[in-house]
C-alpha cells in the first residue's frame, strides 16, 4: 500500500465544498491499494461550444487525481505542487460521466508522476494524461 494518510472517499469528497472541484461535481468513488478514481459529469459546466467535454475540463479531473493521491502519500511535514501536467484527448464524449484513474509512476523524494486514465460510460478511453509533482517541505518559522 502507497498512502501514508488515511483519508476515506467522503472525507475527500469534503474537500471540493467551495473549489473548482465542487463546481464541477467531481466525486471522489474509490481508493485501491495504488490507485484513486474519481468521476465528474459531461454536462454545460464541463462542455466546450460544440457541446462536447472540454479538455480543460479532463485536466482538471485529472489534476484533481494526482494531486490528491501524491498527498496522500507524504510523509508528515511534506506537501506537493502540480509542476507538469500534459494530456491527450482520444475521443470525445457529449453526455454522461467520466471517471479517471491515476496510479503512480514514480514517487520520489522531491517529485512524483502519475498517470491518469480517463474513460467514458462505456469504459473507452478519452484522454491521457500524465502529472508530475514537486514534493516540498513545510517551512518551519525560525524566530
């Protein structure tokens, strides 16, 4: 098992209160020995102007993933940052839900990278992405 904190599904899911997570209705659904999935809908907040999912919409979900499961991992005292994300749209889709799923590549000292699946209804894949994360420590105050 890769998480060193203990966080549920609905205490991730209490996070997006108040986020672009929550504006988009992104739903954290399971959390394996090595992987987080979350879902989010393909509906007007999530479309483009010819009606279809919005890649930026896809990096979201995705950045949302990675970034959650990295915490997930760190030690206490440690935090992580987005540094890079890329991805590539495969298919569209106009209606329904997609869900993601990421699992870690490398999870290093100072970065991690994830990868991040995401898959229509029908389980087709949609887009692609990967992200790497600057691991970082948290400042102590020296009076």
């Amino acid at each position: 098992m890769i998480w060193k904190k203990e966080f549920t599904i609905d205490d991730m899911n209490r996070f997006k209160e108040n986020t672009m997570m929550g504006h988009l209705d992104i739903t954290f659904e399971e959390k394996g020995e090595d992987f987080l999935t979350a879902s989010m809908p393909v509906d007007t907040r999530t479309h483009q102007p010819m009606g279809i999912l919005h890649g930026g919409a896809s990096v979201v979900l995705a950045e949302t993933l990675g970034s959650c499961a990295s915490q997930m991992t760190l030690d206490d005292g440690y935090y992580s940052v987005g540094l890079e994300i890329k991805a590539n749209h495969i298919k569209s889709v106009s209606r329904g839900r997609v869900t993601g799923r990421t699992t870690p590549l490398h999870l290093g000292r100072t970065t991690q990278v994830w990868d991040i699946d995401i898959k229509n209804d029908k389980g087709e894949l949609i887009c692609v992405s990967r992200l790497t994360m600057a691991v970082l420590g948290i400042r102590k105050n020296h009076s």
